[in-house]
C-alpha cells in the first residue's frame, strides 16, 4: 500500500467538538453559578474563540494565553465578575470528560488496524489524553502528539518535527494526514511536504486556495483512498 501511517485530527475529525464544548460550558458556568451562562454566552464565547484560536495557527499567542484570554474578553464584554482563570481550569477539566465519537471513527480504526495510527491535533495535552484515552479508540494509536507538548501547533512544522521524530518516520511518501480544518491540518500538511484528506461532511466551500490530496464526506470514504489493512 502507498502509505504506512495515517495521522489523525481529534477535534472535528474523530471526536465531534461542538457537543463537548456546549456540555463542558454549561458544566463551568454552573459550577460559577450560572445555570443559564452557556445559552446566554456561548455564542459571543465561540466568536472571541475563533479569533485566538486562528492567532494561535498564526503563531501569534501562546496556548496557555489563549485557555484564559477567551474568557477575559467574555466576562469583560458582559460586564461579568469571574475569575477568568478558575473559570479556564474549570471549563478544560470539563472537557476533558466530554467523548462524541463522530459516525464512523471506530469503524474506520478497527479496519485500518494493520497501519500505523496516530494523532497529531492542537489542543491541551491533558484534555486530549483524556477525551481520547476515556473513548473506544483508546487503544487505536501508537502515539498522541498534542501541541501544548511539541511546544508548536499545526499547521507549524514545528509539530510535524515532532511527531516525525517521535514516531521515527523518514519517508514523508508514506503518511497521510487526515482532518476538518483546511488551515491547520491540510495546510500544515501540504507546507511539510505530506499528502493530506480533508474530511468534509458539512460540504463547506473550499475558497482559500488551499488544494487538499483528496477529499471526503465520510470518514469511512477514507477506507476507499487507503484501503482496509487488518492485522
């Protein structure tokens, strides 16, 4: 077969995000006493969001800044007396326990088997340890590298340094990435010389001039690109 290893996003990709942070954002703000905190905030919070995480891929601030300097800006656009720190350390440990499998990933780990799994995602490394080691795929990867711990955040090469060197891979022919984000996983790909697969189920327009190897609408299509391999 032409690859040997296939790197996997988390968020988005495996695990389905925005159900994690609707649950661990109602799970905060009620633990700081405010039952209806996620409905009200959540979506001037996924705004702000955005912004620091696309500064994050730009290489513009650091991602213990970004945990807190999201719910600074919130709690300062409201007018809400929150301890932004507390309320960060809260949010996270509440993700960690949030696990939304989307369809189709255990199905297609079990029948990729025979290659080598791994993970490369953005994140915290004790969330991302946590949601996927809590979940049926705890056992599908090799390694997790998460970019809190490789100290750069895709779509840096920095990151695939890292992961290269951890897993010992010396022909970038023989991985393939695969994840949702076209700026972060298919750029950080396509800049470090790797074929990529953008997972796409929503259909999203492609409009940035970023040119992914292939493309798919399920995660289970990606079966057909690199074909079953079981052990």
């Amino acid at each position: 077969m032409k690859y040997e290893i296939i790197l996997f996003d988390v968020d988005d990709t495996l695990l389905d995000f925005g159900i994690s942070e609707k649950k661990a954002l109602h799970e905060a703000f009620l633990e700081f006493g405010l039952p209806t905190g996620a409905e009200d905030y959540a979506g001037c919070y996924q705004e702000i969001s955005k912004v620091l995480w696309r500064d994050l891929e730009r290489g513009h601030i650091d991602l213990t800044i970004l945990g807190v300097e999201r719910f600074k800006r919130l709690f300062l656009k409201h007018g809400l007396d929150m301890d932004a720190d507390a309320f960060s350390r809260a949010y996270l440990g509440h993700l960690g326990k949030e696990i939304h499998l989307l369809p189709g990933a255990i199905e297609v780990c079990e029948k990729l088997g025979g290659y080598r799994l791994a993970i490369i995602t953005n994140g915290f490394t004790a969330v991302q340890t946590a949601r996927i080691g809590g979940s049926a795929l705890c056992n599908s990867f090799e390694s997790l590298i998460v970019s809190q711990e490789a100290g750069f955040q895709k779509p840096n090469r920095g990151i695939f340094d890292y992961a290269f060197s951890k897993l010992k891979i010396t022909h970038k022919s023989k991985a393939l990435i695969v994840g949702d984000s076209l700026t972060s996983d298919i750029q950080g790909g396509l800049n470090y010389g790797l074929d990529t697969c953008w997972y796409n189920p929503h259909q999203k327009d492609n409009d940035l001039g970023i040119k992914p190897t292939y493309e798919i609408r399920t995660l289970t299509d990606l079966l057909e690109i690199v074909g079953s391999k079981q052990v």
